[in-house]
C-alpha cells in the first residue's frame, strides 16, 4: 500500500488522459482522455482519504467528482450529437469555426 | 508478500496498462473496452483503500453508466461500417512531449514532496469508518453540497436532452 | 542752329481734303469693288475718272505752286512723327499720269476681264494699288512713302498672281515679292541711317538739315536742335554714300535693276492690263520717282552707282528682249532696259531728262501692253473653240495687220516712240537723256564712257526687237496655218472690241510728240522746264558736278551729234530687223520651228544672262545645302544627342527603378513581411483549436512548475 506507488500511478493516469485529450482527433476520445484525468484526481483523492482517519472528505470529494463527471459526460455527449448532426464529422480540426 | 498485496498490485498493474493501451491504440472501440478495465481497477484500487462504497459507485456509474454513454456516442458518431472505427492523431509529438514533461515534473513533485512525513497522515493504517460514517456525514455535514450535486444532475440531465433532443429545422437544413 | 521741331510743325492742314480725297477715293473704290460683284467694273472706273477729275483740277490749283501739307502723326520715345504730303509740278503731273493710265487700264479691263469670275476682286487690287502708288507720290515723308512702297509691292504680288490655280503665276508672284524684299531691306538700311542722323523721316527736315551738315577730315557732321535740346551726330562719310547706295537699293528692287531684275519678266504671269498699269508705267516706275525725291540726297559716289548700275540694266535686258518668244516677254525686256535708261540718266544728274523719259516711257509702253493685250485677248478666243496654243507665243502670231488693222496702228505708234524715231515723244526723252550722259561722260572721263557706248548699242538693240516684233507679228502670212495645218482658223481672227481698242489708241495717240505738246526740239518744252533739275544739297566736297553747271554751249554742240547718231542707229535697227524678219526671209521661216535660239549669243540672250540659273546655282542651292547640312547637323549631333541623352534617362531610370525595387521596396517588403510573419507566429497561435491551446496551457503550467517548484 505504498502511496507514493498510487500517486505515480495517477500521475501515469493523468498525462496518459492528457495525452489522449490533446493528441486524438474524434470527440469521443477526448471525452475518454477527459474521464481519465478525472480518474487521476478521483484516484489521488482516495488515497490521501486513506491516511486520514478522521475525516472522509476525500471519499465525499470523490463522490462529488464521479457525480460532475456523470453530468459532464451526459452534456459532452449530448453536443457530440449535435456537433455530429451539424458537421457530420466529431473531428475536432475539422469543426473548427474559429480559424479557417 | 501476502495475497492482499498481489491482489492490489495487480490491480495497480491492470490500471497502468488499460491506461497505457487508451493512450497508445488508434482504435476507439478498443480504448473503450481498455478504459472499463481501467475503472475495474480503479475499483479495485478503491476496495484496497477502505472506499467500498466509491468502489461499487465506480463500477455502477462509471463502467454501467459513463461507459455505456461513451460506446453508444462511438457508435451514434460514426458511420459504422466493416471498417475499423479508427481515430486520428495530430500534433502526436508535441503531445508525447507534453505529457512525458508533466509526468516528469509531476513525478519529481511526489519525489521531493515526502508526504509521509505530513503532519496529520496515520501511519497505522487502521481500517475505515465505512458506509455508515461515510452515509452519515454527507446527509449532515455535507447535506448542501449533496442537494446541489442533485441539482446539478437534474440540470444536466435536462439540458443534455435539450441539447440533443430537439432537431431544429435549420440546423438540419444547415447539415 | 534750326530746331527739328520748327519744321515739324503742322502747315497747310486745310489742303489735306484734296490729298485725302485723291487718296481716299481709290481706297473706297478698293472696298466698294471687293463688294459689288459684277458691278465692280462700272463702280470702279467711275471712281478713277472722279480722281482723275480731282487731279486735273489739282493741276490748275496748285500748279505754280510748291505746297507742303503736314500734320502731327505720333510720337514716340521723345520723337515727333507726322504725316506730309507735297504738292508740286512732278507730284501732280506723276498723279495725273498715274490715274490717267489707271483710268484706261480700268476701260481695258471692263472687257478683258469680262469672263473672269473672280473681277470684283480684281478691280479691287486695282483700286489698291492706286491707293498705294498715290500714296508714294504724293508723300513727303520716307516713312509714309516706305508705307506705300510696301503696299504696291503687294498689290503687285496680288496681281501677278491673281491666276492663282496657275502655278507659274504664283510662283512668278512669290518671286517678285521675294526679290522686292531683298530691295526694301537696303531701302530700310537707307531710312535707319538717315533717321540715325537727323531724327526725322521728314524731306524737309532731311534736306534742311542736309545743307547744313559737313564734312570735316572725313566725318560727316550734322547739329541741329531737337526740342531745343542741341544734338551733334558725326559718323565715319561713308555712311552718307551708304545711306544713297541703300536707298537706290529699294528702286533697284522695285524699277526691276540689274541684279534684281529677274522678277519683272516673270511677273507678266499676270493679267495684261495688270503688266501694263504696274510692270510697265506706274509701279516700276516708282523706284525712279523715288530716285527724284532722294535726288538731291545722293552724292557723286551713290550716283556712280546708280548711273553704272542703269547703263548695264539697259544694255543687259536689250540684249535679253532680242530673242524672246513671249510678246510680254520682249515687252517686259525692253520695260526693264528703259527703266534702265532712266536710273542711268538720274545717276548722271539728268534729273529731268530722267523724268521726262518716265512719262513718255509711261503712255508708250502702256499702249504697247494694252494692244499686245488685244491681240492676246483675240488670240484666246480663237484658242477656246478647239484647238489649244499659247496666245502669247508670237509663233502663233504673223500677219495679223490685216486682221486687226486699228490695233496695229496703235502698236506702230507706241513702238516708234519706244524706237524713239523723231515726231514721238520717245525721240524726244532718249535724246535728253543719251545728250546728257554724253555730257557727263565727257566731264568724267576715262571708264565713264562705258555707260554712254552701252547706252548707244541699246538704241540699236531696242530699235531692232522692237521691229522684230512688229515684223513677226504683223506682217507676213499669219502662221497658226501653218503650225495647225487649218486654213480657216485665221478667218477666226478678229479686231479687238471699242473698249479694248479706245484706250489703246489714246495711249498710241500720246506718243506722238506733237499730242503733249511738246513740239520737236528736246531741250525747250514746257515739261522740260516744269522740271527743272534741282541743286545738290550733300556737302560740297562729296556732291557730284551737276550737269545745271555745264555751258550750254557743250550742250549745243554735242546736240546735234547725238540726234544724228540716235536716230542712224534706231534707222540700222530697223533694217536689220527688215532684213531678217520680213516676209519669207530665212530667219523668219524658220523661226516657227525653233524651241530655242541657237549660238551662244542667242542662249544668253534668252535665257537672260543665265542670271536665274545663277541665282538657282548661289542662293537657292546654296540655301538647300545649308539646310541639308543643318539637317545633318540636327540628325546626326542634336538628334543624336537627345536620343543618347534620352537613353542616358532610359539607364537611369532602370537604376533607379532597381534602386527602388531592391531597397525601398525591399525595405517595406521587408517591414511588411515581418509584420505579417509576426502575425504569423501570432496567428498559429490562435488556431481556434481548443486541443493546441490545452496543450500551451499545460506547457506553461509545466514551466511555471519547474521555474517555481525546483
């Protein structure tokens, strides 16, 4: 049970979910990449909460998290639909309206 | 070495990797399938914690609902077909790059942070409170942020039906 | 000391009416003929006999009297100008005989020009030149007389080429005019050098003033007052020869002398009545009228020149009249030899003789134009049915005495009046002038009696062209027969109308001695002595002998020689010319099949000395390869240097060009193009690309880590 394992394990989490939200093209892979690093929090998160008796904000923290995450996911998908419907493409370069 | 300790670095292990698979493969249905097992384990990470209840959460929201979510936004996205529902990559460099550095730096940060020696960490590793502590706090202390974390999925659950439910006329004349 | 102003001031303005309307009246005829179309003729006539009137009245008004009319005319930088006009025995005699010849060339004209659709315009430049002619005798002054000298040199080059679409006749005009220029520009000189001297135009005043300059160890010294104001003029004595020689220039352009004279033949390219008013009597005539009112201007030295230059005119274009063709032609040769005659005669200081020979000269030759004109006239008209000749040509002509017996008459007259056979005023004026330069050859001595032998072999010349004409043209069979091969063409061949033959007749009928009045004898006629020659005013030591000093017994005595030897001479002419041109004589047959005549003698004699050919060959050549060569130079120096310079511009603005391109333009390429690549980096930025953002963010949040955290 070593923490600082975990930590490196989040670490390796979050820049993987990193990595995959800024590199890959398709909306759906950033969601996942975005899901990850939230894993990645949520992870650190019960961790710490592991060596703190006493308190379980950690936990609720998480709770919380995993409760922003169902709703961000909910929302994100929804606009991949319509982002879809609208450009027949989730390729991020591709919808790009700001720069042509 | 006890089977407790196999059970959480294997785990640890199947976390590390599903992760890894995510970032390497090109195939999104693959990633979807490497990202469950990468909630299983995080579940099972939890359960090693002392965080049941976060750990059954994971699996039903996550893996049950997230997920669920996610395939069927693959599949609702792209023309399926017999090929393979492969993703694009760009600035793969730069991204690499990016995400080794923060690893470093990050790393460096858990190196030098020496989070054993804080002040209020326990080192004895006593088991939880458990369910009913964790119950009875967020229904007290927590009780406002509760109310507003339902609120605030009420909210989401309806505006991500207004946003995808309604097709106006044109938008779809736009398409 | 005389003051200039005293003489200047106005006198006699009350006579000016009856210069005015002797003047005005050709002026208006000028005006009215241009506007009166068909009526011209009848307009214009009328007002001549009006003037003509005015200046006979004016001949019992003011005949024993010398009147000077002056006036203020302007003044200018301190000098006073006027108009003057004088009115003498000559003035009035020149102004009768102006319009009494102006009033028979008008009669002549009526029926000559009758066909010719542009007569208004041609009785208009008849009224013109009267004007103008007027203008020149009865002005005192040289600058009003300069005026009209000017004016009748255009009114002649009006005239001469009034044919216009005739080529010939315009070319001949722009030669007269050309050639008339060349003698004004000494007549101008002439004006300046005596202005320079006495500050006035004014006779009066020049001759005034004449008598009181001096020579002084050979300056030529005027003073007089000029407002009061004493001016003392001295210049180098040469200037007064100068100052005579130039004038002279003007009648030499004018009076067509030798070498100016080439024009007067041409001009007969103009109507005949037009050559017999100007180029024979009147305008020509005004270089030798002007000669009279400058006469006593000139000094011995001017009047060397003037004598000379009019003995070599007389005998060159003599020579010249021997083997014309052209009857206007001939006519136009023995014009120029006269007037000759009468500028040798006042380089003599025959003052007199000169004049009277101008008169006389002037109804004979008239009268010679004018039945020359007939004959032309008839000649035409028998041309215009089918065939086509020169009517001028006396090729054409022959025996024509029967045919027109009136005219031949006339032309007898005239012509023994020009031969200068005794009982015709001729005789009388060429015997003054040949006794006169006897005279003064035999005062003179030496080369000088080169002058009085030119001036006897021109007696025999004149005598024998004169009757060649008569013999070719009517006498024989009339050889159109013979050239044309028709025998009823001479049939056509008529007399010439009354208002053709009137006027002629009259003229012929004044050339008989006894008509004027003037009786036999030369030396004692009335217009002999209205004439009298006048003393020279040049300071003594540079004035010629005047001839009023010789005895009369040198005069007495050489008479008689010289009548004898005249008329011998004028007698051998004529026979020659019988022999050689009477009916079937050798030179007759075979003259109508000549182009030219033959021998050496008979080429300079027709082609005039060659004198064109010469002025073809030094001016007109000379001229053409003085433009070529400015030609060259302007090609080939300031052309080229233009075009090098232009392309130095051309290299120049490639410089600069490049200059512009790399560097400016470079410069604000340079600047934009920063600018935008600066833009650029900005731009690539600002991808709109939420991904590449993320990852600047989390590249900061690295760096800031590892600058804060380490």
């Amino acid at each position: 049970m070593q923490l600082d394992a975990l930590l490196i394990l989040a670490v390796v989490m979050f820049c993987a979910g990193l990595m995959v939200a800024i590199t890959r093209k398709n909306a759906i892979m950033v969601l996942i990449g975005i899901e990850l690093m939230l894993n990645a929090a949520n992870l650190n998160l019960v961790a710490f909460s592991r060596f703190d008796p006493q308190a379980l904000q950690g936990q609720i923290f998480t709770l919380f998290v995993i409760t922003v995450a169902v709703a961000e996911a909910v929302v994100a998908l929804a606009l991949a639909f319509k982002v879809y419907h609208y450009f027949q493409t989730v390729d991020l370069d591709k919808i790009s309206t700001l720069k042509k | 070495m006890d089977l407790e300790t196999i059970l959480f670095y294997f785990f640890m292990g199947l976390t590390c990797l599903s992760v890894l698979y995510i970032a390497w493969t090109k195939n999104i249905l693959y990633a979807a399938f490497a990202l469950m097992l990468t909630f299983l384990g995080m579940a099972g990470l939890f359960v090693f914690l002392g965080a049941e209840f976060l750990a059954i959460t994971q699996i039903v929201v996550y893996v049950g609902g997230i997920l669920i979510l996610i395939i069927f936004g693959m599949m609702l996205t792209n023309k399926l077909s017999d090929k393979k529902l492969v993703t694009q990559r760009y600035q793969l460099g730069i991204g690499v790059l990016i995400a080794i550095g923060l690893g470093y730096v990050l790393i460096r940060l858990i190196a030098n942070g020496a989070f054993r020696n804080l002040v209020w960490m326990d080192r004895s590793h006593t088991t939880t409170a458990g369910l009913k502590a964790l119950g009875m706090q967020l229904m007290t202390q927590y009780v406002l942020a509760f109310e507003i974390i339902g609120l605030l999925l009420l909210i989401a659950l309806i505006g991500a039906l207004y946003i995808a439910g309604k097709v106006r006329k044109e938008e779809s004349h736009a398409a | 000391m005389i003051d200039v102003l005293d003489i200047l001031e106005p006198k006699n303005t009350h006579l000016l009416l009856w210069v005015l309307s002797l003047l005005g009246i050709p002026l208006i005829s000028f005006l009215l003929s241009f506007f009166a179309g068909n009526q011209a003729p009848g307009i214009a006539t009328l007002l001549i006999f009006i003037n003509l009137l005015i200046a006979t009245t004016m001949c019992f008004e003011f005949w024993s009297s010398e009147t000077i009319i002056k006036g203020e005319w302007f003044a200018t930088a301190g000098r006073q100008f006027t108009y003057a006009f004088y009115i003498d025995k000559l003035t009035l005699m020149m102004s009768m005989v102006v319009n009494f010849i102006g009033l028979m060339v008008h009669l002549f004209s009526v029926e000559y020009m009758r066909k010719d659709p542009c007569i208004s315009r041609y009785f208009a430049y008849l009224g013109l030149f009267l004007f103008s002619m007027l203008l020149i005798v009865l002005s005192h002054d040289l600058l009003f007389l300069f005026v009209g000298w000017e004016l009748v040199g255009l009114t002649s080059y009006l005239l001469i080429g009034f044919w216009w679409k005739k080529r010939k006749a315009t070319t001949a005009a722009n030669k007269a005019f050309i050639m008339n220029r060349v003698g004004d520009l000494g007549f101008l000189t002439g004006l300046m050098i005596l202005f320079a001297q006495f500050q006035s135009f004014d006779l009066e005043v020049i001759k005034s003033l004449m008598i009181f300059s001096e020579i002084e160890q050979g300056q030529w010294v005027t003073s007089y007052l000029y407002a009061g104001v004493e001016i003392f003029k001295s210049v180098d004595g040469r200037w007064l020869s100068a100052a005579g020689i130039a004038l002279f220039c003007g009648a030499v352009g004018k009076s067509a002398q030798f070498p100016l004279q080439v024009w007067l033949p041409d001009a007969m390219e103009g109507p005949t009545p037009v050559s017999a008013l100007i180029h024979a009597a009147t305008m020509v005539a005004a270089g030798v009228y002007m000669l009279a009112r400058i006469f006593v201007l000139l000094d011995a030295q001017a009047l060397e020149v003037v004598a000379i230059v009019g003995a070599v005119t007389a005998f060159m274009a003599a020579i010249a009249a021997l083997s014309q063709f052209d009857i206007k032609k001939v006519l136009a040769y023995s014009t120029i030899s006269q007037l000759g005659y009468m500028v040798m005669a006042m380089g003599v200081g025959a003052y007199t003789a000169s004049l009277f020979h101008l008169f006389t000269h002037a109804f004979f030759k008239a009268g010679l134009f004018l039945t020359a004109g007939i004959i032309i006239h008839q000649l035409h008209h028998v041309e215009s049915n089918k065939v086509s000749f020169d009517p001028q040509d006396m090729r054409v002509m022959g025996g024509l005495r029967k045919h027109m017996p009136y005219t031949f008459a006339a032309f007898l007259f005239c012509a023994m009046a020009l031969v200068g056979l005794p009982g015709f005023t001729g005789f009388l004026s060429k015997d003054a002038i040949l006794l006169n330069v006897a005279v003064w050859a035999d005062l003179k001595g030496g080369g000088f009696y080169i002058p009085e032998v030119l001036a006897f072999m021109t007696v025999v010349f004149t005598s024998f062209y004169t009757f060649r004409m008569v013999f070719l043209v009517f006498f024989g069979e009339n050889r159109l027969t013979r050239i044309l091969g028709d025998g009823q063409i001479t049939s056509q061949i008529k007399e010439g109308t009354r208002m053709l033959l009137i006027p002629a007749c009259l003229l012929a009928i004044l050339s008989i001695s006894w008509a004027l009045g003037l009786g036999f004898d030369a030396q004692d006629n009335w217009l002999v002595r209205a004439l009298p020659t006048p003393i020279y005013l040049v300071p003594i030591s540079y004035a010629a002998q005047s001839l009023v000093d010789v005895p009369d017994d040198v005069f007495k005595y050489l008479h008689p020689l010289v009548v004898s030897i005249s008329v011998a001479l004028a007698l051998v002419g004529i026979i020659i010319a019988y022999f050689a041109f009477k009916p079937g004589a050798k030179m007759e047959r075979r003259f109508t099949e000549r182009r030219e005549p033959v021998g050496a003698l008979g080429q300079i004699s027709f082609y005039h000395w060659y004198q064109d050919a010469l002025y073809q060959k030094l001016f007109v050549q000379l001229i053409i390869w003085k433009s070529k060569g400015f030609d060259w130079i302007d090609r080939h120096m300031i052309d080229a240097f233009v075009v090098r310079f232009g392309q130095l511009q051309v290299i120049i603005a490639h410089i600069i060009k490049w200059l512009d391109r790399q560097v400016v333009d470079g410069l604000v390429h340079g600047l934009t193009l920063l600018v935008g690549s600066v833009g650029k980096i900005g731009r690539s930025m600002q991808t709109g690309n939420i991904q590449s953002q993320v990852m600047l963010s989390f590249l900061f949040l690295i760096l800031l880590i590892l600058i804060f955290a380490f």
